[in-house]
C-alpha cells in the first residue's frame, strides 16, 4: 500500500525517534556509572529530531561521546527535515513525480524542473559550507580554554546545533559561563539565523547578487523583511529593558526566537521578559528553515489579511503581488490551529503540575510547541506524564498539526464533491 506524503513525513520522524532512543539506550551511549531512564532518552531523542533542545538530562555530564554523537545526527537529520532529505535523493536519481515537479516549479517559481536539481545542490553545498565555517571559527573561539581535539569537537557540536537551531549545548548551563565570549556568541547568532532563513532563501539571495539581479523571489522578500521587522525590536528590549551588552542582546534575540541557547538564566527575568519571549518564541522562523514556530511568512499572511479587510479591499497583497484565497486560508488556519493547540497544551500541563507556576509551564510548552528549547528550568522537574506531554508537543510542532491532521484523516468521502446552499450566520 502506497503511504501518502504526509503519513510518511509522520513516519519517518517516528522511526528515527525509536531509532534514537534505542542507541541512547545502549549502555555505551551515557557515561560511566550513569543511569537514565527509558522515557528520558526518548525525551532527548525527540527533543533532537525535533531541533528542539528542551533536555531532561544534561548532555554532557550524562552522555558519553558516542551518545553526543547519535544526539548530533539526529539533530542535522531533523534540522534538514525528510522533505529536505528526500526531495534531494528524488532528484539526484531523477525519480520525481511529473506532479511533484510542478509542485517544486510553483513554490519556488521556476519555469522548468531542471532549475531545481542545481538549486537543491547548492542548498546542500550551502549546509555543509556554513556549519564547516561555523564549526571552525567556533573552533578557534574555544582554543582560548581547551587543547586543540576538544575546541574541534566542541566547535564541530555547537555549529551543528546551531545551524539546526538546535540548542543544545555539551556545557551544563548552557552558553552561560561564556557570557563574555562576545566572538563566540557572535558566531552563534549567525549561524542560528542562517538556518532559520531556510535553504532556499539563502540560494535565492545567492543566485541573485552573483547574476546581479535587483529582484529576489516574493518567499525571500518576505521572510528578510518580517525577520528585521521582529528581530531589531527584540534586540532593543533586551538591550534596553534588560540592561545587556549589544553582543549579548544580539545572541539571546537570535536564539531565543528560534535556537534555545541561552547567555543569561530566563528564569531569573521578569514576567514582561517572559511574555516578550513567548511572543517572539511562537512566531519561530522561516518554512524551509531548521527551525520552528509558527513561521514569520504565516505572521506577515495574517497581518496583510487584516490590513486588507479593514481597507474593504478584496485582494490581499503584499510587495504588491496578490496573494491567492489558498494561501490566506493556510495561514488563518495554521495560526488558528498553533493557538488552540498550545491553549490545550498548557491547560493539561498545568491540570498535570499544579505545583509551579502557570506562567512557567505555558512558557515550556511554547517552547516545545514551537522547537525553541527555552526552559525556565521546570522541564527536568516534570513529573512522567508531563514529560510525555511535552514530547507529544515538540512532536507536533515539528511535523506541523495540518501535516498531522491530513496524516491522521482517511480516505476522501463520496460526498465530498457535494455542493451545498450558500447560508450565512451572524459572526462577531
């Protein structure tokens, strides 16, 4: 029986989870003389296929190299996504379907399929090129504390989880003790914003300075602009509400949003930073992208929706190109269905630990929900029903809840070519 799209996506995530939490199980995957539960490897599994970096454990003092390893190729396999991964294999063995050719030439305007086999190399050209840049810049940061194979490996580690938008860290407090390595939370942020602008933003932008274009895809337009747009004023409140250097403003506004690296405990922050770091946290990145969220093209759908109909104008556009009724639809219906469904989160998180605060616990399930990683250090507190709760909320938000519904759906009913009478009830 031929799986569709979509159930596969749902089955390759969970396989690779079952996959990985079998290797982290293995006794030469933790360190010597230590113990972790089943339910905590399968929290890590998922949290790195999920580019997550919400962690139960710590990751450098519980796992051995072997295991930091199996953790570090599950988060480059989540980071490029199945699609991602498949999509190139389909293509360099020329076995891709005539629909699913003009699906790639619609998404990314193409007049002809031969312009993606040369678009998806250079996006796999891009990856490697950046996270061997990062890994040895990163490299060359932390030499100033560890002899050269440890300032490799840690290099290697930190660009990987970075680019993935990761953020897990092999140091227990995560970048914390290396506040003040303004080059290295410098990288860091950059490497994490490469990777939440997606593959094909970068090959975009690219192709269009080396041919010496003036246009890039209406796609890159928007996620440059809405990425600026979020990003300065995010900068600016940690800067001047928080009282941080510019460096340290720079690096928690990049990875907060969509990494989970932290420089500065977010739990020793006030309820305002709180809530401003929800807010940013649920809007995520890029689609295409190794990161979460909701996605800022989603954000700028919605805001030109609403602009337009309270103008009275029956076209939505944005960088004056109409947007088609699909597209709007999409994302009214993500969004709709990404609030309810953090809504539901948090209300059995906190029905399940009435013991910490309610603020804290919807703070950890945005950051599931939305593959940050953020944690206001509650999560290795959860009780067993919690931690499930929070895997089956990383999970979710990583394959994307309409993904899941069309995945979970049957077969299309007879009655679905049924036209109805039009009605209308009153709303608002």
């Amino acid at each position: 029986m031929r799986l569709s799209p979509a159930k596969t996506f749902v089955l390759f995530f969970l396989g690779l989870g079952f996959i990985g939490t079998l290797l982290l199980t293995l006794p030469f995957s933790t360190q010597s003389g230590v113990e972790i539960s089943v339910l905590s490897n399968l929290f890590t599994a998922i949290s790195a296929i999920c580019v997550t970096g919400l962690s139960v454990v710590s990751i450098g003092e519980h796992y051995s190299l072997f295991g930091q390893i199996v953790i570090l190729i599950l988060i480059e396999s989540g980071g490029l996504g199945y699609m991602f991964i498949s999509t190139v294999t389909a293509v360099l063995i020329g076995k891709m379907t005539l629909k699913d050719k003009r699906i790639m030439q619609d998404i990314f305007g193409m007049t002809s399929f031969k312009n993606i086999r040369p678009m998806l190399i250079k996006a796999i050209v891009f990856v490697l090129a950046i996270e061997i840049v990062g890994a040895l810049s990163l490299t060359l940061c932390f030499l100033r504390d560890y002899s050269l194979l440890k300032a490799l490996y840690l290099g290697t580690f930190h660009s990987i989880t970075a680019f993935c938008n990761a953020g897990f860290s092999t140091f227990s407090d995560s970048l914390i003790g290396s506040a003040h390595n303004y080059p290295l939370l410098l990288i860091l942020s950059m490497l994490i914003t490469l990777g939440g602008l997606g593959f094909f933003v970068l090959v975009d932008v690219y192709d269009t300075y080396r041919q010496k274009q003036i246009h890039f895809l209406l796609h890159t337009k928007v996620v440059l602009a809405v990425t600026v747009i979020i990003f300065v004023p995010f900068v600016l409140f940690i800067l001047l509400y928080e009282k941080e250097s510019l460096a340290i403003a720079i690096f928690q506004a990049s990875s907060i949003r969509t990494a989970g690296f932290i420089a500065v405990p977010v739990e020793m922050t006030t309820e305002l930073s709180k809530f401003v770091y929800m807010f940013f946290m649920a809007i995520g990145a890029a689609p295409a992208s190794t990161a979460g969220g909701i996605k800022v093209t989603t954000v700028a759908v919605i805001f030109v929706f609403v602009r337009s109909f309270i103008r009275s104008k029956d076209d939505v556009t944005i960088f004056r190109r109409r947007l088609s009724d699909e597209v709007v639809h999409k994302a009214s219906l993500i969004f709709i269905l990404t609030v309810s469904a953090i809504a539901v989160f948090s209300a059995a998180l906190i029905a399940l630990e009435p013991y910490f605060r309610s603020t804290d616990l919807v703070f950890e399930i945005i950051s599931a929900f939305s593959n940050t990683g953020v944690s206001m250090n509650v999560t290795p507190k959860l009780g067993s029903a919690g931690k499930i709760l929070d895997i089956g909320a990383m999970f979710i938000g990583r394959i994307g809840i309409i993904t899941l519904l069309i995945s979970a759906a049957g077969s299309k009913s007879h009655e679905s070519n049924i036209k109805y009478p039009r009605a209308n009830i009153f709303v608002g």
